[in-house]
C-alpha cells in the first residue's frame, strides 16, 4: 500500500496528506491514542514558496515561532536530549560538507543528511525525521517553463520519517526542510527545487478527526517527473516496470562514478521513484535477472540479515571481508566504526525492532538506521539508508526502505531479493504470516554501460512474420 501526492506549495501539500488519510485511512491502535493511519505517503511540493507556509486550519503550534530544526527535541536512552540541528551538525556539519560536495559535483547522488542514530531505537520518543537527501536537478522534460533550474540546478530535498502525524505536525516538518533547502542554496547560489516528504507510517489521532473532516477537500497539482510510483505484485515485474520508466521518461546526467569507471560516467535516472512489492516472496528473480538465486539467498544472509536467533549481535557475529568498511548488516547490527565516531557501544537495531514488534505488533518505533553521517565524507557510502517494520493489517508485516541512490539494472532486483527475505525473517520472529515491500529510492538509475542491455531485454529483437516461416520450411526441407 502506498500513495503519491502533488502539492502546489505547502499549505496545500497539509490540505492534501490530511484529507488523503481521512478518506483512505484504517484505524489502528497506538501508545498515544487510537489512530487513522495510511502507510507509504510520498508528498511531493512542487513549489515551496509559492504560498503560505501555515494553512489556516493547522492547530497553534509554537514551534512555527522558532526555527523548526533547533527547537524540535529528540530524548535520547540515556535521558540526554538533542535536536535535529545537533544531528546535523556533529560528528561533522553535514550542511557545511554537503554543500561543499554539490557545489563540486553538482550532479552528486552522495549528499544525504544522517539524522537518525543506532540508539534511537532504545528511546521511546525517537526522532520521526531519520534521512534528508540533497539532489541537485537542471531543468527536465516535464517541468514548468518558467522553472528557474533552466540556469542553475535546482536543490530537491526529500525526507523520510517513519512515523509523523499529519495533522500536528506535517507542517512544521515541511518547513523544517524549506529550512535546510534553503541553507543549501545559499551555500551554492542553486535555484530552489522542490521539496518532498516520505511517511513510512502517516496517521492522525483520532481525538483530531473532527478538525481534519472540516479541511477543505482539494485536488492534486499535476504530477512532475520529480516523482513515480510503480505497484506491482512481484519482484520481476516491477524490476521491469522500473527499467521501462527510467529508459522513457528518465532525465540524463553525469556521475561520479565516471572518474573510476568511464564508462559508468552517464546515467538515465528517475527522481524519487517508489516501487511498493505487494506479495515480494512469491516469484521472485526474473529469468533475466544479473544474479543467480545462490547469489540471492547468500547477500540477505550476509550482507542484510547478518545472523540468525534470539540474541543480540556481538563483536565477531558480524562478518566484514578484508575490503568491506561496512555492510548492511553491520551498519544495522553491529558497526566496529560506531565505537570511535559515536563515542558509544554499537547496537543491535534489527534484535531490538524484533522485540518491539514481538511486545506490541502495531509499534512505529520498529526502526533501522543504516546511514552514518560520515558518509558524506566517504567515495562509496551505504545507498540504503534506513527501514521501518510495522504492521499493514493483523497479518502482514510492511517493510519500507529509503535508498538515495539505487542502480536500477545492476542492483535494485538483488536489493530487492534480499530485503524481502529481510521481512520474511523478521515476520517469522514476530506472529506475521505475510509480506509486503515498500523501496523509495531518491535516484533510481541505469548506468550508460547498461543502456544497450536494458533496451535489448524490455525490446528483444524479434524474427518478422517472413523469415519464421522462411525458417520453418527451411526446418522441414533439410538439405
């Protein structure tokens, strides 16, 4: 289950999301007070200056007195308390180095804030913002005329949330990111992109409902191509349906990767494209798939799983190659680097989001951080940057993921094998009897080196009327 929505500016982008979970939300139970809830929301604001910032009908909030980003407070485990500027500033001014990074390489897929921490998911108040990626954008087919990104790139900001209340809060954290956008931009002298909110798990409190049923119903702007949604039952059809998107209506540009590997410096990308997997274990490689079903169960095992069983990871459970700096699995469970840059023991996120989800299934703290902010500083950091476990319905356990670069060709099939086998496992541990996979991938692309394979495997050549009959006779006159 999951939703795109276009807004036209940001009073408008909290009409839309609150009406959208109004009208398509279930209700679901909650340590705070029974909820509506819709899973998997992508909100896309076109424009965020276009009008105002706060709706008429949002509630009184002082935080839209203060600068969102210094006065939201994060309660740590250990009772300590930060804000979301404090993530971004330490261990290293993400902003500072980010800027740097696009400024140099203004078509960098690298530039993502980490805001969530491994111990995040030993606090009963975690922060809701986990990730904000920084894309840099010239003007696409698609795009308004007067898009000023026609002269310099646009700054395109996503952030993933595992939980947020629409209703209270949506607009705070849209201004929250204008914030840093807006920082971003005069660091760069770019022109202003759009900005964009993924809710693994949106809702309103149903003590609310009466104030969301008196917002306005509106309509959607028209869709950009600064976003796509792609439902699929399985594995191999959405690969497809993803392959199809980016080939015809993807936008083109350099990429880092070019000064290692030249022939992987052009790309075809989409922007923000979600591709939500209703039934993921069932048929699962495609017969063209760049990877055999071997190959599959072994990177869940190692590279996303880690181990299996009931006890947390320690040091040594988590294998690293003499090359491997990190694998997903580490990053998740046990990351000999925490130690150093964090000045704290590393922590079994995964273990833990299993005995939350085991104690309570319709918990919302079930969250893995996979980033690291010195990611920014690194030649090859972590594409996938975090996930969220949470019930759908009584029966299926959701897994959604945030990518901010995905190779749509090279990778996204065997990713996408192995999380689901991610998924079943933790259902397994938890009373799930089904799956469902949710990947939001920031920049979704298909390499120059790959373009000729992509188009031969959507369009294979095939014979023409003539030359199968000519090639039948031919088999049934041998000479």
């Amino acid at each position: 289950m999951a939703a795109l929505l276009f807004a036209k500016d940001i009073a408008h982008a909290y009409n839309l999301a609150n009406r959208e979970v109004y009208r398509y939300g279930t209700d679901r139970p909650s340590e705070r007070g029974d909820t509506m809830f819709l899973p998997n929301l992508l909100l896309v604001v076109n424009n965020p200056d276009a009008g105002p910032m706060i709706p008429d009908n949002a509630p009184p909030v002082a935080l839209y007195d203060e600068m969102p980003n210094e006065a939201w407070v994060i309660t740590n485990d250990d009772h300590t308390t930060e804000s979301y500027e404090d993530r971004m500033l330490k261990p290293i001014d993400q902003t500072r180095v980010g800027s740097q990074l696009i400024k140099k390489y203004p078509h960098t897929r690298r530039f993502s804030y980490s805001i969530a921490r491994p111990w995040d998911i030993l606090s009963k108040t975690p922060p809701s913002l986990m990730e904000i990626f920084v894309q840099a954008i010239s003007k696409g087919d698609g795009e308004p005329e007067d898009s000023p990104s026609e002269i310099m790139p646009g700054v395109h900001v996503t952030g993933f949330y595992r939980s947020l209340d629409v209703y209270n809060y949506l607009n705070i954290n849209l201004i929250g990111l204008a914030e840093v956008q807006q920082r971003i931009i005069t660091e760069t002298d770019m022109n202003k992109g759009t900005l964009a909110i993924m809710a693994a798990n949106a809702h309103y409190y149903k003590r609310d409902e009466k104030n969301v049923a008196e917002i306005n119903e509106t309509q959607p702007a028209p869709p950009t191509p600064h976003a796509a949604l792609i439902e699929s039952e399985n594995i191999p059809f959405g690969w497809h349906q993803t392959l199809e998107y980016i080939d015809s209506s993807g936008f083109t540009d350099k990429t880092q990767w070019g000064e290692v590997f030249a022939k992987q410096g052009m790309a075809k990308y989409a922007h923000r494209l979600m591709v939500d997997i209703s039934n993921p274990t069932e048929n699962m490689l495609d017969d063209q798939a760049p990877f055999t079903r071997v190959y599959g169960e072994e990177y869940a095992m190692r590279y996303i799983i880690g181990k299996i069983g009931d006890e947390p990871a320690k040091e040594g459970d988590i294998t690293l190659t003499e090359d491997e700096v990190y694998t997903y699995a580490s990053r998740a469970r046990w990351d000999r680097n925490d130690k150093m840059h964090f000045g704290r023991q590393p922590v079994d996120q995964l273990h833990h989001a299993i005995q939350l989800l085991k104690s309570n299934k319709w918990v919302r703290r079930a969250a893995v951080n996979i980033s690291r902010p010195w990611d920014l500083t690194s030649s090859d950091p972590a594409c996938l940057r975090a996930y969220v476990m949470q019930a759908i319905d009584k029966e299926t356990l959701g897994i959604t993921l945030f990518m901010r670069s995905n190779d749509a060709y090279g990778a996204t099939h065997a990713n996408q094998y192995g999380f689901a086998r991610l998924a079943e496992y933790v259902a397994s541990c938890t009373g799930f009897n089904k799956v469902r996979v949710t990947l939001l991938s920031a920049n979704m692309h298909i390499y120059g080196d790959s373009l000729d394979a992509v188009d031969k495997m959507l369009r294979p050549d095939m014979p023409s009327l003539a030359r199968q009959i000519f090639e039948k006779t031919d088999e049934n006159n041998p000479r």
